[in-house]
C-alpha cells in the first residue's frame, strides 16, 4: 500500500499534468471520481441526509488525522477545516502545488451530493493555506445564499 505522503503527492502530479493537456481533462476526471463516490456513498447520504454526511466525515476526520470541527444544525452540516492534511502534504512538496488542487474535494463531492437530494458548498478561503469550511444543505436557496458569502467558492466544473 502507499503511504498517503506519496498517495497525496502522486495525486498532485496527476492533476498537473491533466490541466497541462487541458481543462477539461482534469474536469473529466474529477467528474469520473464524483460518479464512482456517487456508487458508493450517494443512498447512504440520501437515506441518512445530514446525519449521515456528519457520521461519514467524522470517520474521515479521523482517518485522515484531520484538524477539524463538525457542526451538524437543522439546516446544514458544516466540517470546518483548520488545518487540511492533504493540501499540507502537497505544499510541503517541492514540486510544487497543482494550482486547482483543493478543487477535487468539490469535484467528487458534488455529484455525490446531487445524486442524494443535497447541496454542498465549499469556501476554499485560499488556495494556498490548508484550510476550509465545507457545507452540506436540503435547501438549495440556503445553499447559495451561503455561496454567495463565501470568500472562495470551489467550483470545480467552471
């Protein structure tokens, strides 16, 4: 098995060298990642709704030894990323970071979250510093309403 230092930095190269054939290959990509997740996690987050979205990432946040806060309201689920271990791995690389590299969570996790009935929106907040706030909403209108405040939204399929 690699080990995550090598997985994340692997993964990196890949989506540098995809976005240097052209975007739409690395969108292809994440759109193909986004279909095999939606195979595997979609009925659990519709059956389950924003309970099941906490549960799962509260597992990731282990897992992934993530510095993080969960918040689950009637209205949305939010993982607030302090410090994300993955983007820290790839900017402690010195091949340098895939500029569009925080935008693969988004590119998985929207389909998924379509596919369930849901809304996820993510404010990035930089690019460059390892953290984030990522929403999970059943309103769609609460959704952009939040997207619409956030400071760096992911779209990953623009």
């Amino acid at each position: 098995m690699i080990p995550s230092d090598h997985f994340v930095r692997f993964y990196n190269e890949v989506f540098k060298a995809l976005e240097e054939l052209g975007h739409e290959h690395l969108v292809a990509y994440w759109r193909e990642l986004g279909r095999l997740q939606t195979l595997e996690l979609a009925e659990m987050f519709r059956a389950g709704g924003l309970e099941a979205c906490r549960q799962y990432w509260e597992r990731i946040v282990g897992e992934e030894n993530c510095q993080a806060d969960l918040t689950l309201t009637d209205d949305y689920f939010e993982l607030r990323m302090h410090r994300c271990p993955s983007l820290s791995k790839v900017l402690d690389n010195d091949a340098g970071s895939c500029e569009l590299y925080c935008d693969h969570c988004m590119g998985w996790v929207e389909p998924v979250m379509a596919a369930a009935g849901l809304h996820a929106v993510c404010d990035m907040e930089s690019r460059g510093e390892p953290h984030c706030a990522f929403r999970v909403y059943t309103d769609p209108e609460k959704a952009r309403a939040y997207e619409r405040q956030a400071q760096l939204p992911a779209r990953p399929y623009l």
